[in-house]
C-alpha cells in the first residue's frame, strides 16, 4: 500500500513524515531529540512506561512513543514548560526510588543518569521517599536490586527463553509492583543471555553475578559522551555588591563524608587565588568555630542527620548571604543515606551491639543529654532551609566548585562543563 505523507511541524519548524509512523521516530529522522527511557525502535506497540518522551501535541502533553504522525500535527519538543515537565519527570524518578550513584556497579553507564546529565539535574524539587525495598540474591546468575528498578518494563518485554516463555514479569500492584524473577526459567538462560538482560536495564536493577567489571573514570560509557545534548546550568541570578572589598565564606559539614572539604583542598594553586580575593570565617579549614561578622556565602556539605546539623544549618542561613549545598549524596548515595531505609533503631544495635567490632559485654547504645539527638532519617538540606545553589557529585569536582563560588562572588560567568557536572 502506498504510503501517504502528512505535513507536522515541531518547534515551528516544518517537515513531512509517512502518516502513521511513531512521533518519536519521525522527529529523530528530522534531527529532533526526543529523550527516553524505555523506547525501543522494534518494540511494538510501544511501552510507553517511563513518560520521559513527554511533548505537547496540539497544546496537550503527550507521549512521544505512543503517539503516531499525522496530518497537522503541532509538536512542542523544547519549550522552557515541556523541559521542565521533563526534568521533573527524571527528577521524580530519583526520589521514588534508591538510586545511590556512587555505590552503583552501573554509575557511568546507567541511562537515567545520563538524562539527570542531559537535564541538568542538581537536586530533585520532590522529597526522596526512602520506601524499603528488597534485593533479590535468590538466582544463581542474577542480582536483582529493586531500589534501582524504574519498572520501565524492558526486560520484562524482551528477556524470554529460546521457547518464548517471560523471565522476568511485574509481581504486585500500585506502589508496591515489583519485577520479579520466574528462577526456573531463569536457569534456561545463556550466560550471553544474562549479561544482555544486565545491559538491557537502563539502571543498575539487572547486575549479572559475577560480570560486573569496574571501569576506572573516563572509561564509561557517559564519562565523556560527545552526543549527549547537555543542557547547562541556568546563569547564576545571584547579586552580591562589588564593592571591592574581600569577600567572607564560611564552610561546613554536617552529616557527610568531608570528601566535599578534601575537594576544596583539590583547587590547588587556584587556593592561592582564593586567599587573595576571599576571608574565611566560620570553617573546619580555618577551625574557627563561630561566626564572627556577617559572610558572602556558605558552603554546606551533607545532610541534616542529628539536632546538631539542623542548629548549624539554621545559623547558617541567618549569617550567610547565599549558601551552595555541597554532598548532596548524603542524603541519596553517600554513607550517611544508608539508614534511610533501615529504621534507626536497627542501625544503632548493628553499630553499637552486633557489629563484630562491638567490645565484648559493652552492650550500651552511647546516649547522653549532651549528644546531639539523632533524627529519624538524613534529611537534605533543602527540606530545613532555602538552597541558593546546589552542586552534585561524590565529591564536586574542585574546579566545578571554584567555579561555582566565583561566578556567586564575582559574577565571572564561566560555565560550568559537562564533564565537571557529575552525580558520583
């Protein structure tokens, strides 16, 4: 049957495409980029699972792999509302689930970091949920890591065994769906069989027992990409006066590692640079241990996990005239957010009463008016007090947070790099 051509316009631009054909494909063939999680070009009907191909069509957001061309189509791709809706949607799905980048055997080749990259993801506007999800060691082959699966159902359409039968299928309804493994059919596998489940994951869910290989940094798939369509920060609207004088930072860390603070130390000669246009108050780098005059900026790393931290954070956005969240990754990678889905209770007996390092008939959970009161959780920075600014990473990059504090400073301007963005 001759196929029939139909006029669509995207972002105001127009061009044809075979009726019937799948939006997403048509923009791709007319050099539009349409990000997604779950699309595969020959899976039909498409599953349409992840949302992220989110456009407006005629004026109504829209799936992109779902929807097929036709005559007088009007596609909105990149306007600043379908971009943040997008963003959103990737922010959504960092806090729905447990992505820990920087403890993830997939970091640096997982696709959904790629699109926090893509979009310029620094935090997520939505709190993390913390939900306690199970990891399943059940099959001999197959790690399967629930708190990273994004239920895009990839693997549940395309693993199967050379009879046809699913490996892979949903368990559950609602909030609490899960992929689950049918092991019997599992072991009908190839090896080759496994590890193509394991790439075909876009996150870290599907971890092939034993092939997981580390791949140093600059080796991985997205370290470096040159196709990744990034989109850079927004200019920093920040106004401090210039008045010629030095200006004051002060620096501190609440429930992190300090690796943020070792990261700092890494600008090396630039530190020269620093101690010529910048005073230090209140810092663990200068041990000074309150404030002593009003300060520029704050640097703040980690999260809010004890009375402590939340009296520190509060003082610091009274003092300060802009504060920069650095670690970040407490709260959704770093060591500190591994209790957010243990109950705190059982993270204080595995420390203080099971641990092997526990000293024998010492059975005491440390408790004094005098400690800080622990929360419940790590909360982020953002839930307690306005963030001005966040920078990502586990830690920043030295020159990234340079950058950052002297385009706040001095409005030097400078944009920040893909490669110096990073989430582990």
């Amino acid at each position: 049957m001759e196929q029939r051509i139909v006029n669509i316009k995207i972002d105001g631009k127009e061009f044809q495409a075979v009726e019937g054909q799948s939006l997403i494909e048509a923009a791709k063939n007319s050099g539009f980029y349409i990000p997604t999680l779950c699309h595969f070009k020959e899976i039909y009907p498409p599953l349409g699972t992840c949302r992220v191909c989110t456009v407006n069509i005629n004026g109504k957001p829209d799936t992109a792999c779902t929807r097929k061309v036709f005559d007088g189509m009007n596609v909105e791709v990149n306007t600043p509302d379908v971009l943040d809706n997008r963003k959103a949607i990737i922010e959504m799905l960092f806090a729905e689930g447990n992505h820990y980048c920087p403890a993830c055997a997939k970091s640096g080749d997982c696709e959904l970091q790629r699109k926090g990259y893509e979009m310029g993801v620094a935090y997520t506007r939505f709190p993390h949920l913390f939900e306690e999800r199970p990891r399943d060691f059940k099959s001999d082959r197959i790690f399967m890591e629930h708190n990273r699966c994004i239920l895009c159902k990839r693997c549940v359409h395309e693993v199967k065994t050379s009879k046809g039968d699913n490996v892979f299928y949903f368990q559950n309804r609602g909030h609490n769906m899960l992929v689950g493994i049918d092991y019997e059919k599992e072991k009908e596998l190839t090896d080759e069989e496994v590890l193509r489940a394991a790439n075909l994951c876009p996150v870290g869910a599907i971890i092939a027992k034993g092939k997981t290989i580390a791949k140093p940094f600059g080796d991985r798939k997205f370290d470096d990409d040159k196709n990744i369509k990034w989109i850079e920060g927004k200019e920093l609207d920040i106004k401090i006066p210039k008045d010629g004088k030095k200006k004051i930072v002060a620096t501190t860390s609440l429930a992190g590692c300090f690796g943020c603070h070792m990261s700092l130390l890494d600008i090396d000669l630039g530190i020269l640079d620093i101690f010529e246009l910048v005073e230090f108050n209140k810092s663990p780098l200068t041990d000074i241990k309150n404030f002593t005059k009003e300060c520029d900026i704050g640097i703040i790393e980690g999260g809010v996990a004890n009375s402590e931290n939340f009296e520190v954070l509060k003082e610091f956005r009274k003092k300060c005239k802009v504060i920069v969240a650095l670690g970040e990754c407490a709260v959704w990678g770093g060591m500190p957010a591994m209790r957010n889905t243990l109950p705190l209770k059982d993270c204080l007996e595995e420390a203080y009463l099971n641990s092997i390092s526990s000293e024998n008939n010492e059975n005491i959970i440390p408790y004094h008016e005098d400690l800080p009161k622990l929360l419940n959780k790590v909360y982020s920075t953002k839930d307690i007090i306005k963030i001005d600014y966040f920078i990502p990473g586990c830690p920043p990059n030295a020159e990234h947070i340079w950058k950052v504090v002297k385009n706040i400073l001095f409005g030097a301007g400078e944009k920040v790099a893909y490669k110096e963005f990073k989430y582990d």
